[in-house]
C-alpha cells in the first residue's frame, strides 16, 4: 500500500464529513430539511398510528399558548400541545409535528384521491426495507391503497395507505 494512502483517505474522510457544513453556509436556508405540521382530529390516535404503523419516534415536542397563537397567525386563540415525531436522531431529521384542536370544530378535506383537494396532499417516505415496514403496517392493520405494491422498477417498490385522518402516505423503497 502506498505510503501516503492512510492520509489520503483520512484527508477524504475529513472532507466528506464538512462537505455538508460548507455547502449549508452557502445556502439560503439553514437546515436542508422541512418540518411538517399536521392538524389532526385525534392526536393520541395519530401519534399512536405513527409510531406503532411507520416506526417514528416520538421526541420532545412544546406548547402553543392562546397568546402566541394570535401573535403568529396560526390559531384563533386556540391553546394546543405540539407533538414532535422523527425518523431518527440529529439536527438534519424532518420532524413531523401533530397538532389537535378538538374544540375549534374543523372541517374534514376530501381525502378520496390525492386530486380531491387543493393543497398539500401526501407525504414520501423512503424506507430502507420494504418487507419490514409492510410486515409493521400489517400488525397495525393499515389498509394499502390499489394494488400496492408497486413494483418501480431499479429495485424499489412502493406502498400507499392513509393515516387515522385520511392523509396519504407512500413508502418507497427496496424489498429486502
């Protein structure tokens, strides 16, 4: 082995490893990711339906005060408590927060297709096994949606289903 070859890949270890910081500080954004809000009807039910159906990991979550709910524009006075759902650990996860306002009285959107209602329809996650995240929606009795799954071709495979509210959901990944 060539005698610089231990500090050539220590040197790319290094690099792979701030690659990310550096082209963040170049950005516009802070974090490449996104956090999504759900407002649901029954927070118990979804985060329940998250955890045990999906495999999240429920983490630290923080309350919305009547006041700061005006102040942002986000709620009518409403008090709630965010709870905050994550694939995995660090900074770089997307969190998905669940919201309930059983009081507020909201309506339901139409959930039949993804084409039913403007707006944010599904959400993609991208599964590492699908064998094992099938067998997880099976022991939670989710229903699949259509024929799924689908094969895409290059490996991978796609599954749909809706959460407790109706929202969809798609799991893509390789069956192992």
């Amino acid at each position: 082995m060539n005698k610089y070859m231990p500090k050539l890949l220590l040197g790319l270890s290094v690099c792979l490893l701030i690659a990310p910081v550096l082209l963040a500080a170049d950005s516009e954004f802070r974090k490449p990711v996104i956090d999504l809000g759900m407002v649901v009807k029954d927070a118990r039910a979804t985060a329940k339906f998250l955890t045990n159906a999906i495999g999240f990991k429920e983490v630290a979550g923080f309350p919305v005060t009547s006041e700061l709910g005006k102040k942002v524009g986000l709620t009518s006075g409403h008090v709630t408590q965010v709870r905050v759902f994550v694939l995995d650990d660090g900074d770089l996860a997307t969190r998905i927060k669940v919201l309930g306002f059983p009081e507020a009285g909201a309506k339901e959107a139409d959930q039949k297709y993804i084409h039913s209602t403007l707006g944010f329809r599904y959400l993609t996650l991208y599964v590492s096994d699908m064998n094992r995240a099938l067998e997880r929606l099976k022991k939670a009795n989710v229903a699949l949606l259509g024929e799924t799954p689908v094969d895409l071709g290059g490996g991978n495979w796609l599954v749909s289903f809706k959460d407790p509210d109706g929202n969809f959901i798609e799991l893509i990944g390789p069956k192992k």
